[in-house]
C-alpha cells in the first residue's frame, strides 16, 4: 500500500495539477501490484474533489489530535 501526499503551491493551484500527478501515481501503483491510498482531514475539500474524481471512496474516519511542542 502506497499513500498519497501532495501539495500545490499557490501560484499553480487550479491548474489540476495535483489531479495529473495523483493519476500518474495511482497508474503506476497499480501497474506495480501496490494499492494506492489516499488520506487527508475532513477539512481539505480539495484533496477531497481530487481523490473523488480519480475514483477514491471514504473507506473510514479516524480521530486526530494535536498539540504544542514546547
């Protein structure tokens, strides 16, 4: 299993440029005989529209927590 990390910088946001990238990647995953995974916050609706339109489906949910470093 393989996750999904990616950012677009700001100035390229709208592009789909994550989209190209994401599907590039879940090609190859595929082609390798690993599972592509996608994870992100509830929050991050465009992480969610990418997963979405290349086919990604909310499995589960889980709780995070965060806290200061001192």
């Amino acid at each position: 299993m393989h996750a999904i990390d990616l950012e677009t910088i700001k100035v390229h946001r709208g592009k789909r440029l994550a989209e190209a990238c994401a599907q590039a990647f879940v090609v190859a995953c595929i082609k390798k005989g690993a599972s592509p995974y996608w994870d992100c916050m509830d929050s991050n609706q465009a992480s969610i529209a990418v997963a979405e339109k290349l086919g990604f489906k909310k499995a589960r949910g889980y709780a995070g927590y965060d806290f200061p470093l001192v």
